[in-house]
C-alpha cells in the first residue's frame, strides 16, 4: 500500500502540483481512508521527503556503479549522462517531482537533499578533473563550470523531452556527449567568438 500510495501521489503531484493537491486527494483516488496515509507517513511533506530521497539516493547508487567500472573518464561521462535521459523516459513523473516540488521541503529536508545532490555533482566534477589530469579532456577546461553545464543540459531535458518521439532517450544522451565532447565548431574556439 505504501508503493501504491506514493506512485499514486507522485501521479497526482506532477498532475496538479503539491501545494494543490490534498492528502484527501490522495486517498479518494485510492479508495482507502486518511488513516492509511497517516499509517505510512505522518504528513504529505514525509511523503514528498520519501519521494526525494528514494529518487536520489538510487540515482546517486548508480553513478557509483558506473564509477566502480574502472572505464574511461568519457565513457563513465557518457553513461551518467545516458542514465539521467533514460530516467525521464522510465521514471518521468518522479523525475518531474522530484526537480519541480523540492521547494516544497522544509529547511531541514531540503538540505539533506540538496547535500545529496551535491555529491552527484562533485562526482562528475571529479570524473572531469581526472579526465583531465589523464588527458582525455582539454586541460583548459573549468571543472565545476563544465559541470553546471552537463547538469544543466541533462537536468532541464525533463520539462520538454518526449522519448516517445522520433529520438530515443540513447540518441539524445549520444548528441549531448557529442556537444559535451566536442563542442559544435569544427576547429574549436574561433577568434570570431571569443
């Protein structure tokens, strides 16, 4: 019940949003009483706080997989970059949830989150420091501006990616790594542009 409860809910938060959308709501849709809510969280916010917390601390137990592959600085790159896309096509409502309802949070939940969130970001500015220090990426590159950047692209993918169009999350994940890569000018910087 909880599972049903908190897919249920993250349906109706992407829908309506949290502030309108009413532990009544929650349970009318379900059939079943407030006690039921109230018996798995103590408020919509515990909710909302699960709904995080579950999504990020998967996220942040994946890039450690990828991490602990021991494959290349681009190819580890490629594949976090790959799993952020591919979540919007297999978890696209909590995506949505997750991104758009954390200012809902407490100070306190919110920071929790937001630590969390950081150390999925220091991450990929790690692997970026040490693709440089390898010299698979460009030794002028600015780590943690680089990083803003790649979450930045991936992150905002959610609100307007459709991956049942015509490209596939695999694709878009491909073209950003491309673009993250190597840019879009032939020759790299041009005196025109700097």
């Amino acid at each position: 019940m909880k599972e049903e409860l908190t897919r249920q809910s993250i349906q109706l938060f992407e829908r309506k949003g949290f502030n309108s959308t009413s532990v009544q709501d929650i349970v009318d849709s379900l059939g079943v009483t407030k006690g039921t809510f109230y018996y798995y969280f103590t408020s919509k916010e515990t909710l909302l706080m699960d709904i995080h917390l579950s999504y990020i601390d998967d996220l942040l137990s994946r890039q450690q997989k990828v991490l602990n592959s021991n494959a290349s600085c681009g190819k580890q790159l490629a594949e976090i970059v790959e799993m952020l896309i591919n979540d919007i096509q297999t978890q696209g409502s909590n995506v949505r949830v997750y991104f758009r309802e954390m200012r809902h949070l407490s100070e306190e939940n919110s920071r929790v989150i937001k630590d969390k969130r950081r150390l999925f970001h220091l991450t990929i500015e790690q692997i970026i420091k040490e693709g440089i220090e390898k010299k698979e990426f460009r030794e002028n590159l600015k780590p943690k501006m680089t990083t803003f950047a790649i979450l930045g692209v991936t992150n905002w993918s959610y609100e307007w990616f459709d991956p049942s169009g015509n490209i596939s999350p695999k694709e878009l994940a491909t073209m950003y790594m491309d673009f993250i890569l190597h840019g879009i000018d032939i020759g790299g910087m041009n005196d025109e542009c700097e």
